[in-house]
C-alpha cells in the first residue's frame, strides 16, 4: 500500500513574536518542520513526503536544507489562500491508490506509536483521525454571560489524518467552505465517515511560546530517555 504525507507547513507565527515563521524556528537544534519531516521518515523511509510552504518561505527552506546537508527527498508544492487549498494543491501529487496522511508541520513530537496506530486502523477504514478526550471543564460564553458544558463525548482532534487516496480527492473537487475546520471535516462533507483512535497528549501543535518551551523540554526528556 502506498504511503503519502502531506506535511502542511503556512504558519506565520504571529502569535510566537518571532522573527520567522514557527515552523523555522529551532528546539533541540533544528527546526521544528526538520523534526516533523524526520519523524515520518524514521516511521518509513518509503513514504512519499509532499511539503506544503508559502512562496514567500521556500527560499529560507532551501537555503537551510542546502547549508546543512538536510536533502532528503520530498516533493515541495506552494500553499494556498486557506488550509483548504494548500492541501487541494499537494492532493495533484498524490496518486489515487494508497493511503494519504495530512500532517501539520508544527507538530513535531508525533511519536513512531501514534503513526503506527494510525497506519493500521488505515488499513481497515477509509478515514482515520487520532483525538484525546478533554479533561478540563469547559463552558460556553455569551457576551458577559458563560454556561457550563459537559465534555461527555467530546475529543481534540489532532493530526496527522489517514484517508483512502482516492477518496480524499474526490472529497477535496467540491467547493471551498468556512465550515471546513480539518480534513476530516472535508471528507464529511463529502459524504464520508471517520473512525477515530486514541491519540496521544505529547503530540502538541505548536502555536504559542509557551507550546515552544513545552515541546522543547518534551524533546529533550524524550531524548534523554532514548540515550540511557
């Protein structure tokens, strides 16, 4: 079965302050979208990587994949004007047999468990999404009002989402809308359904300083642990 990834790459980090994108900016010595990228290749080096980047930042990538040896290969597609689109433009790469994984490049701690989890409910659904149950208390605000809501049921969707090839380019030829938050969202609309499987906390998308610092101090636990 033929393996794709779609690795989704378009922040800009303005929440971050910083002077790059977040997915340029470094933890463990080397820049978050590095480990993404080296994550699913030390899954299977056979995975087709596709690598979704703005115009404006392929340049700074290739500089930084030419001045450090980091030449992997992976085909490397411009992003669109959402989400919705950069994933439609990596979907022209992707042949309609085999399985398509959409990851989010800031994502960089996914571990070797959660992709073989993914991969193997792959092989039996056409649609896979990994989530973790929330366990804060969650309430609903209305202007100055705010009301509890039970969390029964409710889950965080994480990346990276397993879908039929086939299939998800079918689901991605229909019209752009606001209500798609995900790709999973996307093959619904379609008429699609997805099966779900437990995700893991550590898989953290990094946003904020704070998700920066934290995933840094993941990495270098996760790194000590591997060399003792």
């Amino acid at each position: 079965m033929k393996r794709y990834a779609v690795i989704v790459a378009g922040g800009q980090g303005v929440r971050m302050g910083a002077d790059r994108p977040k997915q340029f900016l470094e933890i463990g010595g080397k820049p978050i979208l590095r480990h993404t990228i080296e994550r699913f290749q030390a899954f299977d080096p056979k995975t087709e990587i596709i690598l979704v980047l703005p115009d404006a930042q392929k340049d700074w990538w290739r500089n930084y994949c030419r001045t450090t040896g980091f030449l992997e290969r992976y085909t490397m597609v411009s992003g669109g004007i959402t989400r919705f689109h950069s994933v439609q433009n990596a979907l022209a790469y992707v042949k309609d047999e085999g399985v398509v994984a959409i990851h989010d490049g800031v994502r960089p701690l996914i571990s070797q468990d959660l992709l073989e989890r993914v991969y193997e409910a792959a092989a039996e659904y056409p649609a896979v999404i990994p989530a973790v149950p929330v366990v804060e208390s969650v309430r609903k605000v209305e202007g100055e009002d705010s009301s509890p809501v039970s969390r029964d049921g409710l889950v965080l969707v994480q990346t990276p989402q397993l879908f039929d090839a086939h299939l998800l380019k079918e689901a991605y030829r229909q019209p752009f809308s606001p209500a798609f938050t995900d790709d999973a969202s996307v093959f619904e609309a379609a008429g699609g359904r997805v099966h779900i499987v437990a995700g893991d906390r550590m898989n953290l998308k990094i946003t904020t300083p704070d998700d920066l610092a934290y995933a840094a101090a993941l990495l270098a636990i996760s790194s000590s642990s591997a060399g003792s």
